[in-house]
C-alpha cells in the first residue's frame, strides 16, 4: 500500500463530499486466466489456528490462476517491522509459497491498512488498491474492501480518516514495535472488537454511494467483504453486489471463496487439505 498519501489525497471530488472516494485502479487480467478467487475477513492470528490451517489449505491448493485478498487478511497489522513475529512469519511463507504458483493480490481492510511494501514483496504479492475495477473474462467487478463505503456510521468514519492521516500513521509507526504489538493485544481481547472495527452488526455499504462508483466505473457488479454479512443481491437499476463471508473454522463454522470465470460468480468451499 503506498505510504505518505491517504486514500484520495490530491483527488478534488473530495471537496464535493467527505465520503466520496478515489476513482477506482483499473485491473485488467491476463487472457489466459481461467479463475480468480475472492476472499477477504480471514482475520488471521496465532489465536485461530483452524482458520490459519484452512487459509494456508486453500492457497496451496487452489487451483485458480489467481487469489485476490479484499482486506483484513490479518486480525490486526501494526507495521511491516511486525513480519519477522513468529506467526506473520508463518503467514509470509504461506503468502510466498502461493505467490510461486499463482497470482496473489492484496487489499488492505480497516484491520490491516498498515501492510505495506516490505510485507508484499517478502510474501510475493500485489498490492491491490482499494477501490479496483478488474476488468476479466469480458466482465467488469468493482472491488472493495467496503469500510470507505458504510457511511452511516459517522463515528468510524471520522476514525478512518484519522488513521489515514500521513501525520498520525508517522506517529503510530514510530512507536516501539513491542508497544504497537501490546497494544493489538489489548484491543484483541477487547470482547466486543469485530462489532466495534468492523460492519458487524452496525452500518452497511451504502447503496447510494456504491452505484455511484460503479456507474462511474462502468461496472454492474461489486464485490466487498468487511461486513461479515455474506449474501449476494439485486440493487435497482441491475446492479449486482456480493459481499464475502468473514472466515471462522474456530469459534464458528464458515469459510467461502467467491470465485470469478467466464461462467460469472459463484461460491465454493475453500481447497482442503487430505484427511490423514
Ligand atoms: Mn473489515
């Protein structure tokens, strides 16, 4: 993710509304890709090993061309410094492992928009800019990871302009690292951290503002995870959106790729690992 720039700096339809946002990258596939995965939300930690055990199941085993990670692949991301822990460890050689064979894109989410380039290049992934319009298989998808889009919840968005702000991403990442890990900690054993960071529960994306990007992009479908909310439906005016299912094989029991071919959208159960 580039650093030093917030999301939509320089772009001047943010003087039209606070909410409006940066006109989408344009991605367009290679011709001979037969099949992209969507997953987003994995929200991985050492703390739920099931899930890290399905994630790294499935990208060594799919057998799509390639995997596209919408955000909040990580449960909390401080900085690339924190890569060398013991777990992100294990993820980078999940991440690199997959990069060898397929193409691995990845967005930063409201959890893990600190990934940066140090994170990427060691995993062998992309960076996929939030929003992107992938152009592939004939079809146009609008890609998000959905936080920048649930404008009725005034409170996050406020924090996530915060957040985003160059002066506050210096301070936070000149902290010590022990002190930025501490604090994930903290925030982790929070009870209540997937309703406060995330969708959950609280606002949606907002029809109004989705439609306007992807008329603007000439898109009809979107696809976006973070509300933890997946499901697939028909807005007015044919517009299509699919939103991506969290992953939890711990506490809970569900985990989905939405995969993309010529064929459309459709929902899979992640590659599994053989039984032994
Ligand atoms: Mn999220």
């Amino acid at each position: 993710m580039p650093r030093g720039a917030a999301p939509g700096a320089g772009d001047e339809r943010q003087g039209a509304s606070p909410y409006a946002l940066a006109a989408p990258s344009i991605l367009e596939a290679p011709a001979a890709w037969r099949a992209i995965d969507f997953i987003s939300d994995l929200h991985l930690s050492e703390l739920m090993p099931a899930t890290f055990a399905a994630f790294a199941a499935h990208l060594e085993r799919t057998d799509a061309d390639a995997v596209f990670v919408l955000g909040d692949l990580f449960e909390l991301w401080v900085g690339d410094d924190a890569r060398h822990e013991p777990f992100a460890r294990r993820c980078v050689q999940v991440l690199a492992q997959a990069s060898a064979r397929c193409h691995l894109a990845i967005m930063g989410g409201n959890r893990d928009f600190l990934m940066g380039q140090a994170l990427l290049a060691e995993s062998g992934a992309c960076a996929l800019v939030d929003p992107t319009l992938l152009v592939a298989f004939g079809q146009r998808v609008l890609l998000t990871h959905g936080d920048a889009m649930c404008i009725a919840d005034h409170a996050y968005q406020a924090f996530r302009r915060q957040v985003r702000e160059p002066a506050w991403l210096r301070g936070f990442l000149s902290r010590p690292l022990g002190e930025r890990l501490a604090l994930a900690r903290e925030i982790r054993k929070a009870s209540d951290t997937r309703r406060q960071f995330d969708g959950e529960g609280s606002a949606d994306v907002d029809a109004a503002t989705a439609m306007a990007l992807m008329r603007e992009a000439g898109a009809t479908t979107l696809v976006h995870g973070h509300t933890h909310r997946p499901g697939s439906e028909t807005w007015s005016g044919g517009f299509v959106r699919h939103v991506l299912t969290d992953w939890d094989l711990d506490a809970g029991k569900r985990a989905e790729v939405l995969r993309f071919t010529a064929a459309g959208l459709r929902r899979i159960a992640p590659a599994a690992a053989p039984a032994d």
